[in-house]
C-alpha cells in the first residue's frame, strides 16, 4: 500500500506530549517517563465484573466520527450513510472548536464487554431493493463514497481505533481511520485499499469492508486502583459475502456489489473483538505507536537548520550593517560642524524632515496593523499553551476554540494598535478608524467563512457550521470582540500621539530616480523569499494535517519556526528599509509592511502547487472550499507578517534617527 494512505482527521484519545518532546519537537521514542494529565483527562479502568467495584465498569463504548476522504473536502455524519445505527446512546458534547472542524461524534451499535472475545458476530443487514428509487440512492451514495476512498473514524475509549499495515521499506504505518470500501476500475485496475487482498479482482466492482477484527490491547494497573487500561485498539477492516446472513461464519467470498448488479442486495455488518494484555505500554504513552510510525522528523529538523542557517545569515548582514555602516555614518554626521559640511550631507541623514511624514492611505495602515497586532498576540499564545501540551490533540477542537476565543478577547490590543498609530499619522475621523478596525478584517474573514458554508450546507455535509453556531459566533464578534476594540481605541486616542524623535519639515523633499533594485515593487517582492524559505518545509506538514487529514503533534517544531519567521520578518524588512533610505526614499511605512506581508503571496503559490500536485481533490464543490479556506489563511498570514515588518522597521527608524544630531 502507498504511504500516502490518508490519516486520521484531527486525532482522537488523549495524548498529552512530554514538555520536552513538544519543545524539542524531537521524534517519540520508544520509551517515556510520565506524562502529566489535564482534568478530565483522567484514565479510565475497566474490568470484567463492574459489580465487584466502583471504580471500574465492564461495557466498552465505541464511537464514530465524521466520515472524510482525501479525494473531497466534504466530510459527511456516519448517519448519513447507511450503516448500522445504535438503537440509543448518550452523544458527546462538541465544543466550538470541534463543530468549526467539522467533528461530529456519536454513538455506535458497536458495543464490547471488557475481556469477552465475540467471534463473527452479527450487528445488523441492510437490503437494497436497485428497483426503488430510495434505496437505489442510498446504495450509489455509498458506491460514490468508496470510489471516493472516505474513511471511518472510530473511537474506543477517547482512543483511535487504528489500521495498521506494511508500507515501503518493511515500515508499519498505523492509519486513526479505514476505508469504507474499494473499486476495480473497469480495465481491472485495483483503487486505494483494494490492493490488499488477490481476492479483490471482478472488474468494475465494488468491495464494502463489511466485517472489522478489532483487537483491544490493555494494561493491567499494577498499583492502587482495580481493573486494567485499555492502551490500544486495532482492527482489520475485512469483506465477505456470508453465505448464511442470520448466522454469518465470516467465510467465503468477499462481499462485491458490481456496477451492473440489479435486484436485491444485502450487506450483512459484522464484528470480532479479542483482547490482549500488553505489560510494556503504559496508559500514559499509548499514543506512542501511532506517532511512531508517522514519517518526517527528521525533515523537520531539516527544516529548523535550513531556517536557522536563513536567520545567522539575516542575522549577520544586519549586525554588519548597525554596527560598522551606520556606527561609522552617525560619528561622521555628529563631527560635522561647519555648514560646508552640512551641505555634502548623504544617505539616509537627508531625509530626516520627511521620515515621519504621514503615508498615503493611513486610515487603512492603522486598521491593518491593529488587526495584525490582534493575529500575532493570538498566535504566540495558542502556540505557547500547545507546547505546555494544554492544546494537545487529546482535547479534541481544544486548539481551534482557543485561538478563536482569544481573537475575540483580543480586541483592546487591535483597537489600541491602531488608534495609536492613526493619531500619529495625523488623523482625525477615530470614529471611522475604530469601526473599520472591528468590522474590516473579520468581516472579510467572516463573509468567506458564510460563503463556503453556504456550499457545505448545499452538499449536506457535516463541516457545515449549524445556524445556532454561527449566531453564537456573531454574538462573541458583536457583544465582546467590538466592545473591546473601542474601549481600546479610546485608550489609544486618549494618549498623545508618538513623539518623534526629528521634526517633520512643511514641504515634503523630492525623491531622486530610484535604481531597478531600490523601486518599491522589487524589493517587496525580495523581502518575502526569506520568510517563506523558513516555513515552507513546516508549511507542507500543516497543509498535510488540513487537507489530507495526518496528525499534527509537532507543536514544539512549529513554535520555533514561528520565533525564526518573526526574526527574519523582521530582519528582512530592516535591511530593505536601510537600503531605501540611503536611496533618499523615506517611504517606508507601506513598503515595510508590504515587504514581509509579501510572504503570503508566496504561501498562496505554494497552496496552489500543493493543491495540484499533492492532492487528488475532485468535484467542483470541493476545489471551491479549497481556495476558499486557503484565501482566509493567506488574509490573516498577510497581516500577521506584514504588522511584524511594520513594528520592526518603525524601531528601526526611530532608533538610527535618535540618535543623529539634526539641526
């Protein structure tokens, strides 16, 4: 089987990553120390007799999510299928950040009893009549999802039930999900899973995985309490056809349902569950074999030299530049004395009556650098809190709600940002500024977001935001995020404008013809090579846990990545900045933020080769989400780069100018 066989959507069961691992972001080793929990993460005991104890139960619940396929961006409710429906069930509550992903989670007829093995045991049959139109719907709904390879997710004990199986170089690869099916194409090419088994070879056919082995691994609790836990399930996804459907033997041929096929059809679901106690997991580390058998670590240390090399580099250049150019340049200004000397002035020094002159298009600089300050605050604390292990993908959604949550809990910072950047740059409408600085980004943001979820509405999928979702999101923009933005804007507007350190002069200088390099185009579109060359390693494996639904455990990775991108942000711009000014241009205020923010057009690039040579996305629905979703990524990583680029160039230029002599 290929390697590239689809992962799990965001992962199941709780896994709190060592401290260390996260920061280190090195590969899961086989052994661990202990792990430290967060409550309701508690584990649970299990024991065959749960009459004996309190503080164990006997019946293993096990849950399914969402259905997702790499070949679609649509993720469908197991209900929406025709499988086997549990009778009753409590659901598991979502929380926000869940319902945003799309994770629907509920109740299986799946039911076990903790060490009572069950050999072939029927669950339910379902008969399509191809005659009748209902039925012929549901049945070539269900042909549709196996041509399109959509995976089950199913949960045992806030756990994975994982596939694991040989992919190249004698690798076992532990997939959280299992297709629903395969197909032979009609020239009798094998599709996806279908290649596992010689029995899978009538052309034009399908094949349903109608029967799963599920082997449950568990741990006996050596001290304290009673009972054992369970520390890994397993199972075979299998098909066959049952010759005797009320007593199935889990014999014969496999289960096919041709293209051609007319009449009646009946698929018999069926399950075997065997337990097996293992002494070597501990409860604590029971992710470890899933982890263990995703590949690319050592790409990611790759990656962190690649971007570390990119920095020293940066690093170097701005270093020579502060210390020897511009030392030497302000001991030369500040011996001037006489005004024959003052005359032969060059360089940046010239332009100090025209550096802090306000940029055109003000009023929309401040609001981008307010909403900007608002993404990059929200973004260093997710990904502090992710690396502690308080975002693992043990809480479900967990990280998701948390950025939302405090994107809207970061409206004072926005609307201070850019009150106080407005005033300085001279102007006067603060109520315009403040309104813009609430509603301009997050509407945009928020009209994309309604429009794709327009279309999942129309596909019934389950990634669709339910109406009462959507009002609460309204309701947290509207009630808190904006409040909070004013009473920041008029802190902002409150507090004198931003003293600078030179006078700006009535009549603004002329600019002299610029060289190719220092024209404002050439070098936005230098600065943001740097930058993106950091990322872009680190980039493919969080497109890779989007949209082909791998597991993204690599925190530790991303923390250092998101340091070495706001270093070369930063570095970048200040060395384009110092070349500009000894050019005489003392436009830096849009250039700067351009300059960085030009990453993102980088990002969309690499999105787009990504989609066509990386994913087997089909259908038009889903290309459309596709771009859709990645133009929201590529608006926020816009401001988010481009307020860095801004913050580090206006140090920039405040520090060399303070430090000058000016008459």
């Amino acid at each position: 089987m290929s390697a590239r066989q689809p992962a799990s959507s965001p992962p199941r069961g709780p896994r709190l990553l060592l401290l260390s691992l996260l920061l280190l972001g090195a590969a899961p080793g086989p052994r661990r120390g202990s792990a430290f929990y967060l409550p309701g993460l508690a584990p649970v005991n299990f024991c065959e007799d749960e009459k004996k104890s309190d503080e164990c139960k006997a019946e293993i619940e096990l849950f399914v999510n969402r259905l997702d396929s790499v070949e679609s961006v649509l993720p469908y409710e197991y209900t929406a299928f025709d499988f086997c429906q549990a009778s009753e069930g409590k659901r598991p509550s979502e929380n926000l950040g869940q319902v945003l992903f799309g994770e629907r989670i509920e109740p299986s007829p799946y039911k076990f009893t903790f060490n009572k093995e069950e050999t072939c045991k029927l669950v339910c049959t379902k008969t399509y009549n191809t005659e009748k139109a209902e039925d012929k719907q549901k049945l070539d709904f269900l042909k549709k999802s196996m041509l399109l390879n959509y995976q089950h997710h199913w949960i045992v004990d806030n756990m994975p039930v994982t596939w694991c199986y040989e992919v190249e170089d004698s690798q076992r690869f532990c997939n959280p999900g299992f297709p629903i099916g395969c197909y032979i194409t009609d020239k009798g090419h094998a599709k996806d899973a279908c290649v596992i088994s010689s029995e899978f070879h009538e052309r034009d056919t399908f094949y349903i995985f109608n029967h799963v082995d599920i082997k449950i691994h568990y741990h006996v609790v050596e001290t304290g309490s009673m009972g054992a836990r369970l520390v890994a399930a397993k199972l075979e996804p299998k098909s066959f056809k049952h010759t005797h459907i009320d007593k199935p033997d889990c014999s014969g041929p496999p289960m096919d349902i041709s293209n051609k096929a007319s009449g009646e059809i009946r698929i018999a679901y069926t399950y075997s569950v065997s337990f097996e106690e293992d002494k070597n997991i501990r409860w604590a580390s029971r992710w470890d074999y899933i982890l263990e058998s995703m590949p690319h670590t050592h790409i990611q240390w790759f990656s962190i030299m690649n971007s570390l090399v990119i920095v020293l580099f940066l690093s170097g250049m701005v270093a020579m530049i502060m210390l020897r150019t511009l030392h030497k340049d302000i001991a030369r200004y500040n011996q001037m004395d006489s005004t024959e000397d003052a005359q032969e002035e060059f360089g940046w020094k010239l332009v100090h009556g025209d550096i802090f002159r306000p940029p055109r298009k003000g009023m929309l600089l401040s609001v981008f650098l307010g909403s900007g300050t608002q993404i990059l605050i929200m973004t260093f604390v997710t990904l502090f809190f992710a690396c502690l292990g308080f975002l693992s993908p043990a809480n479900r959604g967990a990280l998701m709600t948390c950025a939302v949550v405090l994107w809207v809990l970061l409206g004072t910072p926005a609307g201070y940002v850019a009150a106080r950047f407005y005033k300085s740059f001279g102007g006067e409408k603060w109520k315009t500024n403040v309104l813009l600085t609430s509603f301009l980004c997050p509407g945009i943001v928020f009209a994309d977001f309604f429009i794709m979820n327009l279309i999942l509405w129309g596909e019934g999928s389950s990634a669709a935001i339910p109406f009462g979702t959507l009002v609460a999101i309204l309701a947290l923009w509207f009630c808190i995020s904006v409040p909070l933005t004013f009473i920041g804007a008029y802190f902002g507007f409150k507090k004198n404008a931003i003293e600078h350190p030179v006078r700006t002069n009535q009549i603004p200088r002329q600019i002299p013809e610029q060289s190719f390099y220092t024209k404002p185009l050439p070098g936005i579109i230098m600065g943001g090579i740097l930058p993106f060359g950091c990322i872009f390693i680190q980039l493919f494996f969080i497109l890779n846990s989007i949209w082909s639904h791998q597991m993204y455990y690599m925190f530790g990775f991303l923390f250092l990545v998101f340091i070495i991108l706001v270093i070369t942000c930063s570095e970048a711009t200040i060395l384009l900045c110092y070349f500009h000014l000894c050019a005489e241009d003392y436009h830096w205020q849009w250039r700067s933020f351009l300059t960085s923010g030009f990453t993102a057009v980088y990002f969309l690039i690499y999105a787009i080769h990504y989609f066509f040579s990386k994913l087997q996305i089909t259908g038009t629905a889903s290309t459309i989400l596709y771009f859709g979703y990645t133009m929201i990524m590529v608006l926020i990583f816009f401001l988010f780069t481009g307020t860095i680029g801004f913050f580090a160039c206006f140090w920039f230029v405040t520090k060399i100018y303070s430090v000058v002599k000016v008459d």
